[in-house]
C-alpha cells in the first residue's frame, strides 16, 4: 500500500507541473546578448525561396522582429513593424521578421498573402539563431545599428509599440539623442493605463517563468504591481513566486492582503492553504484548501495538498482518493 501511494503521489505531482506553470530568473531582454555587443551572424533561407545573409547588411539598422505562429502578438507586431518602417522611408533601415515555427509555413504564407506583407520571413527551423540571441519571449523586436551591434530590444506587444519601434529605430540612425529617445518613450508609457501595462509586464513575466527566469520574473510582477497596486491577479503572481523562493512570510502577508477584501478568493484561498500546510498547520491547511476546491480553477493543486496533509495525518486510503482526484483533473479523465 505505501509503494502504491508514494506512486501516485509522485506521479501527481508531476503532472501538476507539467501542467501548471512553473515561477522560475534574469532580464527583459535577451539572455545571450547585451547591449552594444556585436549581433552573431546569420545566414536563414526565407519563406520566398531567398536568403537572409547578415554579410549583406553592412551600413545598415536592421530590424528583426522574431515571431511566434497563431499569436495575436506576433500578429500585431508583425503588421506594425512593417507600417513604422514604410512611414521612416529610409533605404537604411532594413526589416525582417524571423522564426522558428517553420512547421507553421502554411499558416504564415495565408497570413502574410490575407495582410499583403511582403517583408522577408526568415526560417530558423534549428533555432540555432534565435538560441544564440537567447529570445525569451516572442514576439521580440531586435535592433541592430549600423555597426552590427545590439541596439534595442523591445519584448512582447503593446499598445506603444510603434510609437516605441520608430523612436529607437531613429535613435539607431542617430536621428534621436539619448534624452530626446527617453522622452519619447516617457511619452509612451504616459498615455497607457495601468491596468494595461500591469497586464504587459505580468504577460511578461510569466513567459519568463516558463524560461526559468526567476529574478526577473519577480521584477516585472513588482513593475505590474507598482502600476496596479489593487490587481489580486498580480499580488496572487508575487505570493505564487514567493512560495517558489521558499519566503512563507512575504507570501503570507500578500494572500492576506487578498484574502481581507475579498475573503471568498479561490486562488487566494489556495494559496493560503498551502502556505499553512508548509507550516504544518494541517488542520486549518486543510479547511483552507477544501473550501477553495469550490470554483477552483486548478484543483488538483488543492487535491494534491490535501493528500500530503491525509498522508502526514496518517489516512492512507483518503490521501490516495485526492492524490487520484489530482490526477483525473490534469490529464482530464473520469
């Protein structure tokens, strides 16, 4: 019987990683290149039959905007890139788009032939380019200046996006100074909402979660927070990244900022149940985290910790129930 349970226990908490994000550490840029350092060179064939040759692009600002398939983002920043650079009119200023989804070709050639798009899409089909920049997350806008070296890097999509792409395009072409750059970009970041730009940075983050990047994760989760102070969403982001790190006591004092305007919280309650249960408060973890089951948008995580706390009280039979209960939610089984 205990061979059976530590199985199931063990294979439930794989699957609830495999299945729910992971928190992870680093920058918003790119993880294998820092400003100002020369850009590796790149020779990628191109959706039309033609190639990509960084050997050809001396002189130039090049603008490399990596894409992701099926991604509104993407999408978006594909569309916008090509109007900044039609609206700059500048023969120095070359744009290409790049990617690694080359199993998607069907699915960019309708999509750039439905948006008239005629700008070069390179194929990284080994990501040996995009591996070497170390893109965290797509889409990424790169600039590159004239001298081949890293310029700017814009990460995601936002609404400033091209207000943000033609600033640093002409800083690159020297048409901007430094400060007259920070103003026009201060100057972006002025007209959004908070609420939209806690949803950037948390978007952000939890890609960078996915990469393992802990450190920076948590600074644009505290970037989200500054700019929407009362979001649960993103408080409930830094408690999960808390528990993460191991900090019980700062992720105790977040879910209860929750949890005090809004008491019936799921999530919170998740939360709080868990922490409890690192405690060694079982019994009060316990109550925690069956009320939360109720409207629980990831119950196994409850289920699985309910099962730890029958476990460590000894109820062998009840903590196997919601170790299998675990389960079925994940791979979605009767």
């Amino acid at each position: 019987m205990r061979a059976s349970n530590k199985w199931i226990r063990g294979l439930s908490a794989l699957a609830i990683a495999l299945a729910i994000v992971q928190p992870a550490s680093g920058t918003d840029e790119l993880r294998g290149l820092k400003k100002g350092e020369p850009v590796p060179a790149y020779r990628l064939p191109a959706i039309d039959g033609s190639v990509v040759d960084s050997a050809t692009l001396d002189g130039s600002v090049v603008v490399l905007v990596c894409l992701s398939a099926e991604q509104r983002r993407s999408e978006l920043a594909a569309l916008e890139s090509v109007s900044v650079v039609q609206e700059l009119d500048n023969e120095a200023v070359r744009l290409f788009h790049v990617t690694a989804d080359v199993i998607q070709k069907s699915y960019f050639e309708a999509f750039r032939a439905e948006r008239s798009i005629t700008t070069p899409l390179a194929l990284d089909a080994d990501r040996g380019f995009l591996g070497k920049l170390g893109v965290i997350v797509l889409p990424t806008t790169i600039i590159v200046d004239r001298e081949g070296k890293l310029a700017h890097v814009i990460p995601l999509h936002s609404s400033g996006y091209k207000q943000v792409l033609s600033a640093e395009i002409r800083h690159a072409l020297g048409e901007l100074s430094d400060d007259e750059l920070e103003q026009r970009t201060a100057a972006v970041d002025s007209t959004g909402s908070p609420k939209s730009f806690a949803s950037a940075h948390r978007a952000l983050a939890r890609s960078m979660r996915e990469k393992g990047l802990l450190d920076a994760a948590k600074g644009e989760l505290l970037k989200a927070r500054e700019a929407d102070p009362d979001n649960h969403e993103v408080i409930l982001d830094l408690c999960d990244l808390d528990l993460v790190l191991g900090d019980l006591d700062e992720a105790d004092e977040l879910v209860d900022r929750v949890l005090r305007s809004q008491p019936n919280h799921r999530r919170a309650g998740q939360f709080k149940g868990i922490i409890l249960f690192k405690r060694g408060e079982y019994d009060a973890a316990e109550r925690m985290l069956t009320e939360s089951l109720t409207l629980n948008p990831h119950p196994e995580v409850a289920q699985y910790y309910l099962g730890q706390i029958c476990e460590r009280k000894g109820q062998i039979e009840l903590a196997l129930e919601h170790y299998r209960a675990a389960l079925q939610h994940v791979l979605d089984e009767p």
